[in-house]
C-alpha cells in the first residue's frame, strides 16, 4: 500500500529550436509532515537522467513551515533535439532538514 505523501503540480516544455527543456514548479500540495511542529521545509528537486545515471539536476527555493508551498520557478536544462528521446526526468517534493 502506498502512503499519500501529497501532490507536486508542475508542467514542461520543450523548445527543440534552442534545445531547452524547462520544468516550471508550479505548487505543491498537502504533502506529508516532517518536523516536529506538524510542518515541512520543502524545496523540489529534478534530476535529468540517461541510462540510468543521473545527468542534472536542478532545485527550486526552499519554503520554510508549509504543507502547501507555492513556488512558480521554472528548472532549465540544456538537452540537445537528438537526445531529447533518450532522457527522462526524475522529480522529487524534499524536506529540507
């Protein structure tokens, strides 16, 4: 069974002209408590990966004491058009401590 640790909302996009694949965080909601005052220190994390090792990887801010952060950040990575269909993108809501 698997624990409801919440929801990441987020959307990407794709510019094959200039190669750039960039991830826009949007919000993260009702994620699971971590610290002790019945809050977390979340920040997202996304990792570019290619055969399974990890290429990139790209972080928003931290948002201290919420369960619900806002972030509207946008993570950018540099992939070429012609490895564009051999790379997949790991995303992960983190507490910070």
């Amino acid at each position: 069974e698997k624990a409801d640790l919440g929801e990441v909302n987020f959307s990407l996009c794709y510019l094959p002209t200039a190669g750039r694949l960039t991830v826009t965080v949007i919000r993260a909601s009702n994620l699971k408590a971590m610290d002790l005052t019945g809050f977390s220190d979340p920040y997202v994390k996304a990792s570019l990966m290619a055969e399974g090792r990890r290429l990139k990887k790209r972080k928003t801010s931290i948002k201290k004491n919420t369960l619900n952060p806002s972030y509207n950040e946008a993570l950018v990575f540099d992939v070429p058009h012609e490895s564009v269909h051999h790379v997949s993108l790991t995303i992960a809501v983190v507490d910070y401590d």
